[in-house]
C-alpha cells in the first residue's frame, strides 16, 4: 500500500529473503522474530523516508548475480538501541493515548474510502468480503477478522470454478454445450449432469456437441467425467462429440486412450458430419491409410495436433477423430 501510494515498486519475493535468513541468523542469538511493521511503514511513509537508512528494523536484502548485497536500516536500529539502553524508564510514562494518535495518524492517511464506492459499482460481494472483514477485525480480533475474510475470498474464488458458466442453444437439431472455462474436478460433476440435462430436454434427443473453445485444461477427473458421459449418452441412444479442442487438451485425452471419443477442430465441422449421419448409427469409418496419416501427424506435429490431425482427415473424409483413428 505505501508502494502504492509513493509510486515505487517493491519486489516481494526480496522481502521474503530478507526476512527468512534474518530469522535464520536471529535464531542464533536468542533474538525475537524479525518482520516487517505496517505501523512503522506507515510512519515512515508519512515521515518522508526515501531510504532504506530510515526504514524499519528488520534487515533487507537485494540480489545480484553471484552475491547479496545487505543494506541495514541504521537510523531506526540506532535510535532502538539507545531507546533500549537509556530510555526504557522514561517510557514507561508515555499515554498509550499518544502512541495510538501516533499510529492513527499515519495510518489515517492510508485508508481509501473511494474504494468502497468503487467496489459497490462493480463486484458487491468483495465490498461484501471487506466490509464483513472490516467488521469482524474490530468485534473479536484482527487475527479472526482477517482469516474470515480470507476463507470468504477463497470461497468467493473458488465458487466459479465449481459452477462454470454453461452456454446451451440448439442449432439444426444439435445440441450445443459450451462451458466458459477449463473443466478441473470441482466442476466435473455439475457439468456432467448439466450436459445430460441439456440432451433430454428434447422428447428425442440425438446429437450433442460440447464446444471446448473456452476450455484451458483438463484433468484426471475430467478424463473420468467424459467417460461417464460417453457411456451414458450411449446407453441413452445420444450422439456425443466435442469440438474446438485446444492442442494441449487434444494430447491429454489421446493418452487417456478413451474409448468412441469423437473431436471436431470446429463447431461447423461437428454440425456437418451429425447432420450428415443423422439417420445412422456410426460415422463412416476411416481407411486404413487414413488413420496412418493422422498417427504420424500426432507423432510429427508438436503444439498442432489438433489442427494436423483434422486437416489430413479433411482431405478424403470428414473430419472424424476416433480412437481408433489416433493409435
């Protein structure tokens, strides 16, 4: 935040050092754990430090190639030891009123309240998350207050990638399906019964396509959902197929050797060949020659199996992938 304020940039991964080998260095010695101060910062923000000579106590470090440089904050190291040393029997007088108008002044100065304007414009539920941890910090504790927010945060994080958003229209008869990020285990399950869903909503349902266009990645469990799903579209007499495959998603599912897993290199293309064989039960098959080129391409061809693979397809029948097509 003082970064912020002050327009300069910090490197955190810096400060993780610093602060790791001074703790490793203080355990020597007997001495108390060394981190950084959001009260000090505040202060020297406020106080017009520029260097690291008026930072706080703890030790911080900048790495160059071959060697550490160590810079010391000296000012405020000096001034505590002489505190430590002469000063302690005086302190013991000073108002706590006064060091928290000390503290309140320099943190004052740091808090934003256009942020929460800001935030009600635009995502209610972080203004929610603030103000909910904003609450809580004062009612029973800082520490309490901001582990709830940050469980809120995680929930708030982690609830999209459970329940994707699903595009769903129907185009010549087909289904359309099209989740709007990667399919990873907290939302296999909803996608599955999502999809199902979609299928037999029509009193006789026939072909679904399932548009990965928006899908970055995949997992073991998603390898898992789309075998449950290929067998359930089958014993349900529904035609299952995806299309718009990325080239890294293409590689994953050819290792999961999943068996009828049928992929178009795009939605016009799976359109065409359902439509095509509307009234049959099978595609037509690929020749022996064909399914040759396709497992060269796949061997060959390194980040554009996908495209490779449809395009060698193309030239003599339509673009079906089938396993059998990739061994």
């Amino acid at each position: 935040m003082a970064a912020r304020i002050n327009n300069y940039k910090i490197d955190p991964t810096q400060e993780l050092i610093a602060i790791g080998v001074s703790n490793i260095v203080s355990s020597f010695v007997s001495s108390y754990p060394v981190t950084g101060s959001f009260s000090r910062t505040a202060v020297n923000s406020q106080s017009g430090v520029r260097t690291p000579a008026g930072g706080s106590s703890q030790t911080s470090a900048v790495m160059y190639p071959g060697y550490i440089t160590w810079r010391y904050s000296v000012c405020t190291g000096v001034l505590i030891l002489l505190a430590l040393q002469f000063l302690m029997p005086y302190c013991h007088y000073i108002p706590k009123a006064a060091l928290a108008a000390v503290i309140i002044m320099a943190v004052l100065p740091m808090f934003d309240y256009r942020m929460f304007l800001s935030l009600w414009r635009t995502s209610k539920w972080d203004l929610f998350i603030h103000v909910v941890t904003f609450i809580l910090s004062f009612v029973i504790g800082i520490e309490y207050g901001i582990l709830i927010g940050i469980g809120l945060s995680l929930l708030l994080l982690l609830y999209p990638m459970a329940r994707p958003k699903l595009q769903v229209s129907r185009r010549q008869g087909v289904v359309i399906v099209q989740p709007d990020q990667g399919l990873f285990f907290p939302a296999v399950e909803y996608v599955e019964e999502k999809v199902m869903e979609a299928a037999l909503e029509d009193e006789k349902p026939k072909s679904v396509v399932v548009d990965m266009r928006s899908v970055y990645g995949v997992d073991y469990t998603t390898v898992q959902s789309i075998k449950s799903l290929l067998a359930e579209a089958a014993r349900r007499d529904v035609t299952l197929v995806f299309c718009n495959m990325r080239s890294r998603v293409v590689k994953y599912l050819l290792k999961a050797d999943i068996a009828d897993l049928k992929m178009y290199n795009s939605l016009s293309q799976a359109l065409q060949q359902l439509t095509l064989q509307e009234d049959a039960e099978t595609a037509e098959p690929l020749h022996a020659n064909e399914a040759k080129y396709v497992a060269v391409a796949r061997e060959d061809v390194g980040g554009g199996v996908m495209e490779s693979m449809c395009h060698g397809v193309m030239e003599s029948t339509p673009p079906h992938l089938s396993r059998e097509a990739a061994q």
